[in-house]
C-alpha cells in the first residue's frame, strides 16, 4: 500500500483551507529553504560575509512565504469547489508578484550592496520549487 501526500487536488469541496494544511502539504519545499538556508550560512558565513548571507536567506525566506501563499491561495479556492478563472489567477498572481517585488526591491536596496543576495536567494529558491513542482508532474505524465 502505498501513501500518497495530500495536495490540493486531493481536497473535497466544501473541506475547510488552513494555513496548517498548506505547512503539512509543502513541508519538503519548507525543508529545502530550510536546509538551503542553513547553507549559505555555512558557505557564506564562512568567508566573513554573514550580512551578505542574512540577505540571501532572507531571499530564500520570501520565496518561500511567495510558495505558500500561492498554495494557500489555491487550496481556498478548490476547498471553495470553484475553478479559477483566468483573470482571477492572473490578478491574484499580478497582486502577490506586486507585493513581493516590492519588498524584495526595498530590501536589497535598504540593505545596499550586500542586499542584492535578497534577489539572488529568491531566485534560487524560484528555482528549486519550479523543479520540485515538475518533476511530480513529468513522472506522472510519463506513467500515463
């Protein structure tokens, strides 16, 4: 028998959507910002630059709050049993995109130059969950 993470496809209209049930669905792109974290504290820490890796942590951090609020949004929206219009995922996605910019851009320049590992640690972490969201999707579509 095997066992299957619940995600938000698996969510019967009319369930309630939580917060706790986003950080129970996503806890391996938790653990990877986590460990990614942890990492370049170890790497970069280690050469003296720990406000530079704060930043890049802190990027990885808003990568990570940008990946739970999208799931969150998506679980509250299937929980409801509507499906999402494509305005409603393009304004919704235009708002959180607008919001994120917004800090990260504020971040790295308050925190000038080493605030430019902020964007970097967002955009590796983009890339972590980009991969970790495919590959469950590539092995599914090549089982069929």
């Amino acid at each position: 028998m095997t066992m299957t993470t619940p995600t938000p496809t698996t969510v019967n209209p009319g369930e309630r959507a939580s917060i706790g049930r986003v950080l129970k669905d996503q806890r391996k792109a938790i653990l990877v910002a986590l460990g990614l974290a942890i990492a370049v504290f170890w790497v970069v820490g280690q050469l003296g630059e720990w406000r530079l890796a704060g930043c890049i942590a802190g990027g990885i951090g808003l990568g990570l709050a940008n990946h739970l609020a999208t799931e969150y949004w998506l679980l509250r929206i299937i929980a409801h049993g509507k499906q999402p219009t494509r305005a409603t995922m393009m304004r919704s996605t235009l708002v959180r995109l607008l919001v994120l910019t917004t800090v990260a851009v504020a971040l790295a320049v308050t925190w000038w130059p080493d605030g430019i590992g902020l964007l970097l640690g967002l955009a590796v972490f983009r890339l972590i969950a980009l991969v970790m969201t495919t590959l469950p999707l590539l092995k599914e579509l090549k089982s069929q």
